[in-house]
C-alpha cells in the first residue's frame, strides 16, 4: 500500500513544524507519493513569496519533492472527486473551499492509499478515505 502526503507534510518538513521520524514511522515501508495537485500548491508557495532568499529556499525543496513518485489526476479520479464533493455538500459545507483537498483525497481513494495529513478536519467525513493525521511540533 502507498501513502500520499498532503501539501501540508511537505510544508510541515520544509518548516521543520513536522517531526521528519514521526513521517517515517506513519509511512512505514510504504512507498511515498506525491500528487501534482500538492506541485500546484506548492509552487504557488514559491511564486507568491516575497523574499527572494526565502523563494530560492522553496523553490530549492520544491525541486526535492518533484523528484518524488508523482501521482497525475486520471478519469478515475475526476469520478472520485465527484463523489467526494457531493459528500461534502450533502453534509451541509461547501465543498468549494476544499477542492485542491478533494482531489487529492480521491487520488487517496483511487489507488488505495493512505492520506497522510497534519490536517484531519478537511478530510472529515469522506467515504473510502485511509487517513493518518500527525500532530505539529509544539512551537517554540
């Protein structure tokens, strides 16, 4: 069985707000996967910093996560997606602000993997959904 990081592992790692041992021991022998959803939003972190020595810090580990096994959004998984948010929406939220979590919960869903997140209300609810939540370092 695999595991897909949510964006937010990888911003905990790269921060250092998330225990790199506590993410070995979650994933186990598991192969590790990225989704391109998480590439977006990531990037996007690089593009919208102002900082050019902190840019040049993110765009550096956005390199190391592009080396990564990359999952792509397949038909099956537009057809996960579908269910995921009409699930949200029946529930009574809107599924609008949850839409880059969406997608990759259905690629979670899709290949039969495991959700690693620090973040476990945006996935609340989700049917078919394999979810292991780490909690942060406790702030200095």
């Amino acid at each position: 069985m695999g595991v897909i990081f949510d964006s937010c592992i990888w911003v905990g790692l790269a921060s250092r707000q998330v225990d790199p041992t506590a993410v070995v021991d979650a994933a186990g022998s598991n192969p590790i996967f990225t989704s391109v959803i998480s590439l977006g939003e990531l990037s996007f972190g690089v593009q919208s910093c102002a900082d050019p020595t902190e840019r040049a810090v993110r765009a550096a580990y956005l390199r190391q996560v592009e080396t990564r096994p990359t999952l792509a959004v397949s038909p099956q998984t537009a057809a996960a997606f579908g269910l995921l948010a009409a699930a949200v929406k029946e529930s009574g939220r809107s599924p609008r602000p949850r839409y880059n979590d969406l997608w990759i919960a259905a690629q979670a869903i899709e290949h039969g993997y495991v959700l690693l997140t620090l973040n476990a209300s945006d996935f609340a609810g989700l049917p078919g959904l394999k979810l292991v939540t780490l909690q942060p370092l406790p702030q200095a």
